[in-house]
C-alpha cells in the first residue's frame, strides 16, 4: 500500500532512500534545511556494497563520470619519508570494486536520478511532530501541516529533529577538527598518487585528482567546541601545519582562500535504538561511523535500501519494517564505530611514543598484513547483504 513518506534532509542517506522508496510507489516529500545545496567536501571512498547498491540503481556510469583516478597512496612522515605504499588495484581485490568520487559529485548524480520524481523543499525543516493514533501530523517550518505514514530523519550528524525526539542517543565526540575540500588550481603533483602525512595530533590527506584539481582533507586534534573550531579553522590549520615544507603550507594557504571546504569536529551517534514510533533515523543522524571510518557514505546507501527492503517485505506494518531495519543495523553499525574508534587511534596518535609504535607497526606490514588492514573491516556478511535477520 501507498505510504506518505517525509524525508527530512536531503544528503546522500536522504536522496538514496528518496530514489528506492519512490521507486516502491510511496508518496515521498523531501525538505533540507539549507537554501542549496553545496558541492563542498572531500573525496568520499565508495566501497563494495555502496558500489552495487549505485548499481542496481543503474547509476553506475554517472557515478563513473564523476569519480576520481586513484592510483597508488603514500603514507609518509612529516620528512617524507614513506611508511607504506598501498596500490588502490590491488586494495581493491578483496572488495571488489570501489570508487573515489568527491562528496559533492555524489550527491549530485544522486540528486539527478531523483529531481524529476520528487520535489525538494530547501529552507524547510520540521517545526513540530505529533504521533496520532494512525499517522504523524507534521508541522513544517513553512507552515503546512503534513499527514505522514513515516518520518525518515536523515539530516545528518547535528540533526535537530533527532535532538528534539530521541532520547536515548549519545554523541561520542572524538575532539578532532575535520576539514575536508577541493582546491581548483593547476599542481606540480602526480594526479592520481596521494600523500597521507602521519603526525602526531594531526593527520594530512593531499588527493591531486586532476591536471587542475586537489582534494585535502585533514583532521587535528582540538578540545575546542564546535562554533570556536569552525570561528579559528584557518588559525587553527596555520598553527598545525606551519613547520611542515613550503609547498604544503602554500596549498593550505590556497585552500583556505579558493576552495570549497566543509569543516565540522568529528564525532558518531550511539543509539541503542534507531526508531521512535513512525520516526526513524538514517545516515549520520542515526550511526554515523567518523569519517575515519571511511564508510559513511556506503553505509548511508545500505541503510537506505535495507529500509526501504523492510517496507516492501511489511508493506502494511511499517513499525514492524522499521523494527527490522534497527535489528539489521545494530550490529552492523557497533563494527563499523569500532573501526572508526580504532583508526582515530592509529592514524591520529596521541603522543610521540604512539606515533612511533604505529609507524613501525605499519612499515614492517607485509602486502598481506595490510590488505587485511584496509578491507577487512569494511565487508558486510552474506546475511548483512541480503538484509537477512538471524
Ligand atoms: C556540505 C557537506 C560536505 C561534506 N563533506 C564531507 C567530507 O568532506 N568528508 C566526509 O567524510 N563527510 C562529509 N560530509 C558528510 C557526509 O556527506 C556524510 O558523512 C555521509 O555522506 C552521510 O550522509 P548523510 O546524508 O547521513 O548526512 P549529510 O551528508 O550530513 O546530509 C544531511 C542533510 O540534512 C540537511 N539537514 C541538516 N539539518 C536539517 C534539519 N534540521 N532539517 C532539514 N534538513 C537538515 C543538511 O543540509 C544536509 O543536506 C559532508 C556533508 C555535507 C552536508
């Protein structure tokens, strides 16, 4: 049966469950807060199970059209000096495929596949919700007044909504700035090999990705609390990096002028339940591993079709389809943080003594210690793939 379905928040986990649930034939209505949207961010690695779920969607070749070359990454000392090399062909053979394409870029071809079937209501959020007895009355901050089936809250790590309905969620917060974006302007850096600077507090990503573009992204540690980290980024960036090599400094110098950067303070939703009622939390809002992870992305995309899975499994009982999709996702989510948790302590260490420890760790790896390193963590079971509940 035909639901009214309300997404609030129109990122990557939003427009994917948008395209699969209108698919379905659900009446789908989408808002976002923001007045457009932004081609700022990173480069975000889609891994295995986000790749084919793009896919099915028969959105491969535009995702291909917009992604990155992606040859080999360095990971080096701030002298640097390379502490291990890693090939993306052969990264890439247990998983097997992945694509490197910006945030931006992403969103976009999501946002192409689903702008003809669905509006986007920007400069619009959730005023107010009222559960009744068979469907949520929602007030809009425009002022119109919704009846919905089902409220999808996908606006990201600092939702609102989530703050206002959940209360047995905890924000981890990993006290890291995260500052991710592109530069356009031509390089003297081979595009498709990347640099990871490995230091201590801090860590630096330089992705040349083409003749004229770079993509940087960087975490430093910071107690500070949001508004002071986005007020100090470029004071912040400057300190951190300002005895690092000329050519470096003068690009993040650049970016900070000409890019287009998206800077937050890392931290994941811990949420023993990702349902309340006819509300349910998808994407960063609901499990967000950090960015670290490397899987925010790809898991948004899966927990979108694993949603939109249970709808059609419980076409009249969709708390029952909501109740699955939270069972599906709990155990899923809890691997993914705790990869997110581990790597924020490799590749971020605290103190020169861990700085050492890892880079000797790290250097002496064999081709196979590292392939188990970087995949490993990222496959779901035969079960998690097929939505399948033990
Ligand atoms: C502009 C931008 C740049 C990003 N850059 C990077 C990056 O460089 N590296 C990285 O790892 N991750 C980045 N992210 C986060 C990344 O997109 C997510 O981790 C991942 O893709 C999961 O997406 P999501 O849809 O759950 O959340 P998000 O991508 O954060 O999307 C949430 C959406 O909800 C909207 N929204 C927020 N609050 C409300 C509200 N109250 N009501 C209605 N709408 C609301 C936002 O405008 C946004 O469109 C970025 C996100 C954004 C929005």
């Amino acid at each position: 049966m035909k639901k009214h379905i309300l997404i609030s928040g129109a990122g990557i986990a939003g427009l994917t469950a948008a395209i699969f649930l209108s698919k379905q034939g659900h009446i789908v209505t989408i808002i976002d807060r923001s007045t457009s949207f932004s081609k700022a961010g990173f480069l975000i690695s889609l891994k295995s199970f986000g790749v084919k779920i793009m896919d099915e969607l028969g959105l491969t070749q535009n995702l291909q059209a917009e992604s990155s070359p992606s040859e080999t990454v360095h990971f080096v000392e701030t002298n640097e000096e390379i502490i291990q090399s890693i090939n993306y062909d052969k990264m890439n053979e247990n998983i097997e495929r992945s694509v490197l394409i910006s945030r931006g870029g992403l969103h976009h071809v999501l946002h192409e596949a689903i702008k003809k079937n669905v509006n986007i209501l920007f400069d619009t959020t959730i005023s107010q919700l009222e559960e009744l007895e068979d469907h949520t009355k929602v007030t809009l901050s425009n002022g119109n007044i919704i009846p919905v089936d089902l409220v999808v809250v996908s606006e990201g790590l600092r939702s609102d909504t989530r703050n206002k309905y959940f209360k047995n969620f905890q924000q981890e917060d990993f006290n890291t700035l995260y500052l991710g974006g592109k530069l356009k302007q031509s390089h003297s850096y081979n595009v498709g090999v990347f640099k990871i600077y490995i230091d201590v507090h801090k860590m630096l990503s330089i992705y040349p990705i083409a003749q004229d573009e770079i993509a940087i992204q960087c975490y430093i540690r910071s107690f500070e609390d949001i508004g002071t980290i986005k007020n100090n980024t470029p004071s912040i960036l400057k300190n951190s990096f300002h005895d690092y090599n000329g050519q470096v400094q003068k690009l993040l110098n650049d970016l900070l002028n000409n890019g287009l950067v998206f800077v937050d303070k890392m931290g994941m939703i811990n949420t023993p339940n990702l349902v309340n009622g006819r509300l349910v939390l998808l994407g960063d809002a609901g499990y967000c591993p950090t960015a670290l992870s490397g899987m925010g992305a790809s898991l948004s995309i899966y927990g979108a079709k694993a949603l939109a899975h249970f709808m059609e499994e419980y076409p009249n009982d969709i708390l029952t389809a909501c109740e699955s999709y939270n069972r599906l996702m709990q155990p899923i989510i809890e691997k993914f943080q705790t990869n997110a948790r581990n790597n924020a302590a490799s590749f971020i260490p605290k103190s020169e003594a861990d700085l050492e420890k890892f880079v000797n760790g790290f250097r002496a790896a064999t081709d196979n210690d590292v392939q188990k390193i970087m995949t490993e963590p990222i496959v779901l079971t035969e079960d998690q793939t097929n939505f399948t509940l033990n």
